[in-house]
C-alpha cells in the first residue's frame, strides 16, 4: 500500500480553470470512482491552498499496487482530467513529495484494502 501527500503549483493565471477542474470532478463522481477501481485507489482527496498569493494543489492518496496509472487509462473522465492537469498544474514546479510521519489506519480497514 502506499500512501502519499504531494504538492503542485498551479500555473499563474489558471485558478479558474482548476475551479472548473475540481467542479468537473465533482460533477462527474460516479465516473471518477469507476476509474479508482483499476487504478486500485482506495483512498484520493485534492486539497487547495493559497500561499503568497501562489496557488497550489495538494493530493493526498492511498492506492494499492498493481494498478493501472492513470496516464494508460483510456476511460473519457482520466482524459479529461489529464487535458485539465496540463492546462493547470505547472511543469517547471518540482512537485513536493511530503513525508508520511505517522500511519493510523485500524487494521480490519487496512486488510480491507489489499
């Protein structure tokens, strides 16, 4: 299982279109669940923050190994989503990599997640 916390800068300009990003996800829940099937992710939340005026987004996960990525899916919601993903997220941003600290799931969850 893996757990991960990453930061990305959102490109100057473009917090309306990860407002829409976001409102598209949203809106498309029972798609975006079908994709986490064989992605085997179990747990992925987006969070949002402002810092000196910088826009960035946080992804927070917890996946399964063996799944597939989402750049190999063809499923029309990882699509739209990877096209939002480069028209957003800044690629001259080396994405930060936060540190897992402290891992509190109870175990019949966790088995529940293999």
């Amino acid at each position: 299982m893996q757990i991960e916390l990453m930061r990305f800068r959102v490109l100057p300009g473009a917090t309306d279109q990860v407002n829409r990003w976001m409102d598209f996800l949203n809106s498309n829940m029972p798609a975006v669940l079908e994709t986490l099937e064989g992605e085997k992710m179990y747990v992925e939340t987006i969070f949002s923050e402002t810092l000196d005026g910088v826009d960035y987004l946080y992804w927070y996960s917890i996946q399964g190994e063996g799944g597939i990525e989402v750049h190999d899916s063809t499923h029309w919601i990882d699509e739209a989503h990877l096209k939002y993903w480069k028209n957003c997220i800044d690629p001259e941003f080396t994405p930060q990599v936060l540190t897992p600290r402290v891992n509190m799931i109870p175990e019949h969850i966790a088995a529940q997640m293999k």
